[in-house]
C-alpha cells in the first residue's frame, strides 16, 4: 500500500478533473467561452512532459557518469512517455484552436516551435532503434537527449513569447484574448492545480510501467545468453 499510494492519487486527480473539469461554472473570457475547460487537460499535459523530459534528462546525465544502463532504460521510458505527452498535448491543442483560432493549424509560432521539439524527441527513438550495440546506444543516446532537452526548452517555452503569437504571452496577440494565471478564478485553480499533479503522476506511472517491462525483457534476454 505503501508503494501505491501515489498511483491511487493520481488516480483520484484525474477522476477529478474529469469529474470537475466539465461540471464546474467557468468565466467566459472573450471568445473562449466554454472551451476554456481545455485548460484542465491541454496545459497541464505539457507541464507534465516538461516534468518527465527533465527526469529523463538527469538519468541521461546519471548514465554519462556512471556508466549503469538501467539509467539508460529509466531516460528512454520517461522519455517516450513525454513524447506521448506531448503529442496529446499537440492535439488537444488543435481542438481548441479550431473553436477559437478557426482552423486546428494556424502556423502559430508556439504550434511551429512544438512541432520541431516532438520532432526532434522521435530521432531520439530512431537515434536508439539504430544502433544496435547497448553500450554505444545507451551513450549516444545520453548525449543526444541532454542537446535535445536544451533545445526543447527555447522552442516551447522562449522563442513563441519573443514574436507575435496567438498564444498568451506572446508579442502582438490578436484575435485571441491572452489567458494568463490572473484570468483563473478561485474555482479553476482548484481543479487547475489538481489536474497538473494528476497528468504528471500519470506520465510517471506509465514510465515505471515502461521500465519494468524493460527490466524483465533485458532479464530474459541475459538468461537467453
């Protein structure tokens, strides 16, 4: 029970959100109106891929200085799992978009930088599946993940906010009211809140899943040999 109860929590979280998210009464601001119930899922997706990218990126700096390649397993599981993250990140971004934005894909900075990031994470995979020796893929992918993370940051998080961007945040917003933390009332933050640990204990769940898989077919591959 002891090793579960943050399982059972993230559990709860998501119930939640799911629960709160669409029952609660939410401001209408500009023309978001009732899309703004995105907010519970789009955005606390990508707060979570930020979280499990940065903890592939320290076992993939772990794994430069101790040379375990269990390291290397728990980087690419975390890893993978931003990767989905942040593809369902992309596309409950799309859905909102098209309610507000009028079109899913509006060439805007955020969604450019975004697209190039997730990009770069799935050479990661190719990176991995194309070397095959374990030694030399487990270091080469270390080194590629570390240059990718510190890519990734400026293209989602730096760069958008730099030119005009439908996105809050950006230079010259229009059409598109900016949403910034002062636009959550008191309600929203209760389930805001929640569902960020919510999505982020479920990226971590799937992880270990992930490595335990990895784990027992590294065993048997051994045992094999």
């Amino acid at each position: 029970m002891r090793k579960r109860w943050w399982k059972i929590l993230a559990a709860g979280l998501l119930m939640y959100t799911f629960t709160a998210g669409f029952l609660i009464k939410v401001p209408h601001i500009g023309n978001l109106k009732e899309t703004i119930r995105n907010l519970f899922f789009h955005v606390p997706m990508w707060f979570g891929q930020i979280v499990l990218l940065t903890i592939s990126l320290i076992y993939s700096i772990l794994y430069l200085r101790t040379p375990d390649l269990k390291h290397d397993i728990y980087a690419a599981a975390f890893a993978k799992t931003g990767i989905v993250m942040g593809v369902l990140g992309l596309i409950t971004g799309a859905i909102w978009a098209t309610f507000t934005w009028g079109e899913p894909w509006s060439n805007d900075p955020k969604q450019i930088g975004v697209a190039i990031a997730l990009l770069i994470y799935f050479a990661y995979l190719v990176l991995r599946n194309a070397v095959p020796d374990l030694d030399k893929r487990a270091k080469v992918s270390a080194v590629y993940n570390i240059f990718a993370y510190f890519i990734y940051l400026p293209l989602i998080m730096i760069l958008p906010r730099l030119v005009e961007s439908l996105h809050p945040g950006g230079k010259g917003v229009q059409g598109n009211p900016g949403l910034n933390g002062a636009d959550l009332d008191a309600t929203m933050r209760l389930v805001f809140w929640p569902a960020v640990i919510g999505w982020t204990l479920l990226g971590t769940w799937i992880s270990t899943l992930s490595i335990r898989i990895e784990l027992v077919r590294d065993k048997n591959l051994l045992n094999a040999e």
